[in-house]
C-alpha cells in the first residue's frame, strides 16, 4: 500500500504539471500617505462604531435599570466608555500625524 503511494506521488511530481495561481492585488496603495489615511480612516470607523455600541448599550441600561442603583452606575460606565471612544476617533487624525512625521511621508 506505501508503495502504491509512493509510486502516486512519485508520477504526479514527474508529471511536470504545476499549478499556476494568478495573483490578485486586492488593495494597491501609491504611496505611504495613502496607507496611512486609510489607516486613520479605518481606525476611525472602528472607534466610532464601538462607541456607539456602548452608548446604545448605556441608554438601554439606563431605560430598563428603573430605579436600579447598580444598573444606573453600569449605564454611567457605559457612557464613560462612549465618550472616550469618541474622543479616541476624534483624535485619530493626529495619531496619523505623528505617524507622518516619524515615517517622513
């Protein structure tokens, strides 16, 4: 049986056949500029969203908490959250700028 393998293998390898995988180039960036406004661009998004996430989040807590001590304070957290996430995308275009001057683009 490890024979039958081997002598498979051993005629596929000889065969010569090869397979040719064409390359695709999903994202061509033109210089180290662009890459790094996408890079803002995503890293905005992201923040953002998250954000937002959490301030639905907060304002759901806060509406279905009642008079609930504890759901009030995790709804005051989640609030806290939304505003440093924001704060985070706003101020992901000067991470980009630092990243400018430290890449010399």
């Amino acid at each position: 049986m490890l024979l039958v393998a081997d002598l498979a293998l051993l005629a596929l390898l000889a065969s010569g056949a090869t397979a040719h995988a064409d390359t695709v180039v999903l994202a061509i960036a033109g210089s180290v500029d662009e890459v790094l406004t996408n890079i803002r661009n995503w890293l905005m998004g992201i923040l953002a969203g998250l954000a937002t996430v959490f301030l639905t989040i907060g304002g759901v807590r806060r509406v279905f908490g009642g008079g609930d001590p504890g759901e009030q304070e995790k709804a005051k957290e989640c609030f806290k959250a939304a505003g440093i996430g924001y704060a985070l995308a706003a101020l992901a275009p000067l991470v980009v700028t630092v990243l400018k001057g430290i890449v010399g683009a």
